[in-house]
C-alpha cells in the first residue's frame, strides 16, 4: 500500500515539475538580448544535434591570441534543416561570422542570431526557410 502511494506522489510531483523543468531548458536570461556582437573565427567543432545544435569556434584577438567559444541555437535540428542547412554545413577549419547575444556572466558563450557559411549561406534564428 505504501509503494502505491509513493508511486502516486512521485507520477505527481513529476508532472507538476514537467513545466518549470521546459522553461528552465528553454530560457535565454543568461543571455543579453538586447547586446549582440558578431564574430569572425573558425570551426573547431559543429554538433547538430537535439535539443540544440552547438558551434565550438576560435577566434583570434588583437594581439593574436586564440579564444574558444561556444554558440549554442535556441532552435531544434529540425529548424535549421527546414532552413536548408545539415549536420556538414559547417566543418572543422571553416571560416565564419557568427553574430549572437553574448553571456551575462562573461563566459566565450554566444546564443545564435546569425551564422554566415564560407559559401555565404546564412541561418537566421527565427527566419523561414531560405
């Protein structure tokens, strides 16, 4: 009797934590959204994969220092896709420009606006398909 009631209280719990766990997944506020700054830099590494495609990139700074940065995309696989872009859009050693919101906390983290291919392709977060 008492593992049915704690199955029931757990199903319960669960579901009324579903919604606050979505939000949580899905909100931006780490990053600034009104403040967007644009790279150029290179592919390290290009992740298509769910929930949200990853970009790992260098870019080299005044002095000619390298940085590694991470952009993230607020928008699933299937969105870029639709886009006309997949999984080899980018690869390593390719040149990019990549605009986007920077980390609030200061960390080499960009969320997704722009990304502009060697090839000139763009994806635009929240754009239809090109």
């Amino acid at each position: 009797m008492k593992n049915g009631r704690l199955a029931v209280l757990s199903v319960v719990i669960g579901l009324l934590m579903a919604p606050v766990l979505v939000l949580a997944h899905h909100a931006a506020t780490q990053y600034e959204t009104d403040k967007l700054i644009t790279l150029q830099g290179t592919v390290t590494e290009f992740r298509f994969v769910s929930p949200h495609p990853h970009l790992y990139f260098e870019v080299k700074d005044a002095a000619g220092n390298l940085a590694v940065w991470v952009a993230e995309s607020g928008a699933p696989p299937s969105r870029w896709y639709n886009s006309g872009w997949r999984a080899n859009a980018l690869k390593v050693g390719d040149s990019i420009t990549i605009t986007g919101g920077p980390r609030k906390d200061g960390q080499k983290m960009l969320r997704i606006r722009k990304i502009v291919s060697p090839s000139g392709q763009e994806w635009i977060e929240g754009a239809a398909a090109q």
